[in-house]
C-alpha cells in the first residue's frame, strides 16, 4: 500500500537556480546536489525537504541525456517530471504490480531484472510503466534508513 507522497520531481535547466529560487520561497535548507551518470543517462538530481516532517521533497532534476530532457527543451522550465510515491514494502508492492499484468522498469522504461532497484542512497525503487499510468511518471520508493 502506498504509505505518502515521497516527492514531486520537476524539471529545471538551471540546478542552482531552482535550488535558491524555491528554498527562498518555501523557506527550505538548501540540498545537496548529486550527478547520475550511466549509459544514455546523466541528470543532476537534488530533494529539498518540504515541511516539518522531513519525509517529503521537491526533487529537482537537470538532465542532459535520456528521460526529462526532450521534455525540458519542448516544454521548458518547470514542468513535472514524476511524482514519487512511497511504499513500507516495495516486493509486497512489486508482487501486487506484477498480479495486475504491471511489470515494473527503470528510468528508462527498460524492465528490471529483480523486484526492486538500490539507489546510491540505500533507498530501493522501480517505475511504473508510463502506459499503465495514463502518461504520468511515477516512482515507487521504499526509503531505508535515512536516506532520502
């Protein structure tokens, strides 16, 4: 069962930008920024922790290659790019997804070879294929510890 909403990644062509912008704005710490960088992949990613409980982020993501940035040079600044659900036990989740006839994947929308994926942060998480999502991005995440 979906526990909360884990975050809300937008697009942004300007990482540090957008960091200053909306933790002025929302009264935020400003966060850390990390790279990811594999094969047809590379975005900067960071998660601003929103309200009290810590346990919800904007996430801001720059991509130069692969999923986000055709969607940043045709429909610019700002535009969502996933909602990022968060779950108590991805393979109980993953074993739901996969009776209804919905196979998980990565990024990429490329299917994954087990019941989850381990972030560099220790959290585990797959995506739903787009086409079983009427078009919206969705992550699920079971966060580990205190990664975010």
């Amino acid at each position: 069962m979906i526990a909360r909403i884990h975050h809300v990644a937008i697009l942004t062509s300007n990482m540090e930008d957008a960091i200053m912008h909306f933790s002025m704005l929302l009264g935020c710490s400003s966060p850390r920024v990390f790279q990811a960088d594999s094969p047809g992949l590379k975005f900067r990613s960071a998660m601003l922790p929103i309200g009290t409980s810590g346990e919800t982020y904007l996430q801001f993501i720059e991509p130069s290659e692969g999923p986000g940035a055709e969607e940043l040079s045709h429909d610019g600044e700002g535009r969502l790019f996933e909602v990022g659900f968060q779950v108590d036990d991805i393979e109980d989740f993953y074993e739901r997804m996969v009776a209804k006839g919905i196979f998980p994947v990565d990024i990429k929308g490329q299917p994954i070879e087990s019941k989850f994926i381990v972030s560099k942060f220790g959290n585990r998480y797959f995506f739903l294929p787009k086409d079983k999502t009427r078009g919206t991005r969705v992550e699920v995440v079971q966060v580990m510890g205190t990664g975010k």
